[in-house]
C-alpha cells in the first residue's frame, strides 16, 4: 500500500481546493478532484518521476518535486518512508512567492 502525507500548508491547500470544488458543476469539480487524487497516487507509487524543481530544493536543502496536474501543481518531498506532499496550488497563483515563504 502506497503512503504519503501533508503538510499543514498542503492541508489547508486540499481544503480550499474543496471549498472551490464545491461552487462548480458536478462534472468538472469530479474531473478535477479525480486529478488531484490521481496525481497524489501517482506520487505515493513513484515518488521520483518528477522533476526537482532546482529553485525551491537550493531553498529547502532538500529535493522539491514539482508535478503538473491540469491547472494545478503539486510540490513534494520524496522523503522517507513516504512522501510528504507541501503544497497543491493553482498555476495561476504566485507559485514562487508562495512556495518560498513556506519553506523557509
């Protein structure tokens, strides 16, 4: 069974991604969601197919994985013994700006 957890920021990511989800139709808001869990699966299995986003690792001195999943990116730690996911944002949010500050 693949494992993986989150952060308080990633957390609080998930549920203001839900909140969002819940003022869409049905369709879209399940296509979405399905995507996210899907990416986050994905991730719990393989938690180096990523790319490391150089950038933010340089900052957190440790690897950042950045995922694509439809408009949205997940950031992640492979870590040990599960990954630990740090953020599920927008594209269209200050990625850098908010990924900065949290690893810190």
């Amino acid at each position: 069974m693949s494992r993986f957890g989150f952060t308080a920021h990633a957390e609080s990511d998930i549920e203001g991604l839900t909140r969002y989800l819940q003022g869409l139709p049905v369709i879209p808001a399940r296509r979405i969601w399905r995507q996210i869990q899907e990416a986050i699966a994905n991730i719990a299995s393989f938690p180096y197919h990523a790319p490391v986003d150089s950038s933010l690792s340089h900052v957190a001195h440790y690897n950042v994985h950045r995922l694509v999943c439809g408009d949205y990116l997940l950031f992640y730690h492979p870590g040990e013994p599960f990954p630990i996911i740090l953020g599920v944002l927008h594209g269209k949010r200050d990625i850098g700006s908010i990924m900065l500050r949290r690893l810190r």
